[in-house]
C-alpha cells in the first residue's frame, strides 16, 4: 500500500513514524499495550518517573518476547520429533511391504 507517517504518543512523548500502511493498526495497537503497561506499573509501584516505567515496560515485553521465543522453538523440537518418528514407522513399514 505505501508509507504513510502517523504520529505516536507513548509515555506523553509524541513519536513521528513512517510506516506501511499495512502496519498501522498494529503499530497503534503496540503503543495502546505499552501505555496500559505503563500506566499499570505507576498505580501499582507508585512509581513516577517515564524512564523507569518505560524500563519496566520493555523488561516485561522483553521477557515476554523471550518465553515465546522459547515456546515456539521447544513445539518446533517437537514437531520435528514427531516428524521423525513418523517418517521411520513409513520407513518401516514399506520394507516390510516389498
């Protein structure tokens, strides 16, 4: 579809972007999860400062980020096992047919 530049505000600070068309809900839906984030870490630690909030938030989505990655990776191991397993029982199974 093309660029487009929408503007984003995260942590009361407005970022200019330049994105795909395509990805514009997204990139708002992003900025909409990290301001809920952010303003559910300042009522529940009483903290105040953007910068640590904003560090909080990354460290969160990071980690989050990072059990995904780890989930994704462990049901590809295991598709690959099973992948194998099925691929000897057919192995298998037309030896034994000849």
């Amino acid at each position: 579809m093309g660029d487009i530049s929408i503007k984003i505000n995260i942590a009361d600070r407005v970022y200019p972007l330049k994105i795909d068309a395509d990805e514009e809900e997204l990139v708002r839906r992003a900025a909409k999860l990290i301001n809920d984030r952010i303003k559910e870490f300042q009522e529940n630690y009483a903290v105040k400062d953007k910068q640590d909030l904003l560090s909080m938030c990354v460290l969160h989505y990071a980690t989050a980020t990072l059990k995904a990655e780890k989930k994704a990776s462990n049901e590809d191991t295991d598709l690959a096992d099973k992948v194998y397993s099925l691929d000897s029982i057919l192995t298998d199974f037309f030896k034994e047919a000849k």
